[in-house]
C-alpha cells in the first residue's frame, strides 16, 4: 500500500530547529525523524512512499538524491572516463521508491493532499505526518479499517497511558490515576487510512484543510472511524520532545523500533 507522508508545516513550535530545516529532517538517532517514520512502514512492508512537501522542501530532496552516496563506502577512478562504484551499507532502504512533490510552501494540509492525488494509484492509502513516532501493528489498523468500509480511519492514542490520567473540576484534580491502562481519554494519532474518495472533498486552494474542514463532514457522514492503539507513541513539537527521543534512542529505549508482532 502507498505511504503519503505529509512533510510541509512551518514547524513553528519548533523554531529552534526548523529555523534551519524542514521540522521532518530534525535529527533523532543521528537520521532524520523521517526515516524513522518510513522505517516503521516498511517493516511492515509498505515502501512506496509520497511525500507532500512544502516549507524548506529542498533539503528532503538533497537529502533522498544524495542518499546513496552518503551512506555507501564509494571508489572513484580519475581520468578521462571518470568511474564511481558504491559499496551500499543501506540495506534498511532495500525496495524503496520515494516520490518527491512541491505541494507549496504555504499551503494547509488538504492543498497538499490534493495535488499528490495523480501520484496515488489504489483506492486505499496510508498517511501520517513527518513528525509522530509510534509501535503501530499496521496490519491491525489495516484489518480493522477494512472491516467496516468507511472513507478514513485515524488512529486514537492515549496520552494518560505514558504521562498519566486527571479529572479536573474548576482548577482542582479531583482523580488522578498514574498511567492507566485502559483510558477513554484519545487524540489523533496522525496515522490514517484513506479512501481515494477522500480526493473529491479536497480542493487546490492553498486555504482547503484536512482535519478542520474534511473530517469534520466526514464525522458528520458516519465516515470517519478511530483505531484505538494502546500502545506507545510521541509527537515532536517541542525542544524537549526532540531531547526526550534522542534520549530514548541513546539508550535503546527507542519504541518505534519495536519489530512487528
């Protein structure tokens, strides 16, 4: 299945970093926290990848042409027939096909989809965005949003079940529970599975988004379902949340690496 990951957002949360980079090229681990978010999708067997991008879109181009080189030991034989070899040490992007599209560097999220619709062949998608890392089982999510049929299924997570639960009242906690379990307490993951049809409510205009906007109507329609995923995830939007997974990479605490169940 075809991966649209969408790489444009200013990142403006995160200006320490994205001042100088596109907020999915911030570092984790020494690569790109989009790496390892495409990492995660081709575990499971997911390696053609599109991704929409916009704000600074050139370094992830640079970044994928001169992949090869950067990460293969190279022979160079000088002289009127000039002669590169590679030696590849990146067996990890074995099978990878990465289509690169300017969707502008303003545009909302539902322009960006919009203009890789050309590039999208099957009726179904994923999608996700260049800044959330996860142990999502992908071929559950898959399973379950082929059960039901609907147009979209995003991913629920729980954010009580890594920093804990409260219930306020006024501006007292009235409950607190350390890391529950089970929570009914869910935000949007940012991992979805599409419908193509999803293409005939999104627009050109720079202005058309997608979560305020289309999956409104689609909660509206009865056509938007959640996954709930119990198990970990993170979102880099701050300083700290790139120090937190550098830290959890450095010591091999790294859960996105989970390999699949």
């Amino acid at each position: 299945m075809q991966v649209v990951i969408l790489c444009g957002g200013l990142g403006t949360r995160l200006k320490e970093e994205t001042e100088f980079r596109p907020k999915p090229m911030v570092p984790i681990g020494g690569r790109p926290i989009l790496w390892h978010i495409m990492q995660l999708y081709s575990r499971f067997g997911h390696q053609e990848f599109i991704l929409a991008l916009g704000y600074k879109g050139d370094q992830i181009k640079e970044y994928f042409y001169h992949y090869e080189l950067m990460n293969s030991d190279v022979s160079i034989e000088f002289g009127a027939e000039s002669k590169m070899t590679f030696y590849p040490r990146h067996d990890e992007v074995a099978g990878w096909k990465v289509t690169l599209v300017d969707t502008g560097e303003l545009s909302l999220k539902g322009a960006r989809i919009k203009r890789i619709e050309k590039f999208v062949h099957d009726d179904l998608f994923l999608m996700t965005y260049g800044d959330g890392l996860s142990d999502l089982n992908l071929d559950q999510l898959i399973t379950f949003h082929q059960s039901h049929g609907k147009m979209v299924t995003l991913t629920g997570v729980s954010p009580a079940s890594q920093f804990g639960e409260m219930k306020i009242i006024g501006d007292q906690i009235v409950k607190f529970k350390e890391k529950p379990e089970v929570s009914t307490h869910y935000v949007n993951g940012g991992y979805y599975i599409c419908n193509r049809k999803i293409f005939d409510y999104l627009t050109l205009d720079d202005l058309c988004d997608f979560e305020t906007g289309l999956l409104e109507l689609l909660a509206e329609k009865g056509e938007l379902m959640i996954y709930r995923h119990s198990g970990k995830w993170a979102c880099m939007d701050t300083l700290r949340d790139v120090q937190y997974l550098n830290h959890l990479w450095a010591e091999n605490k790294a859960f996105w690496k989970v390999p699949p169940q």
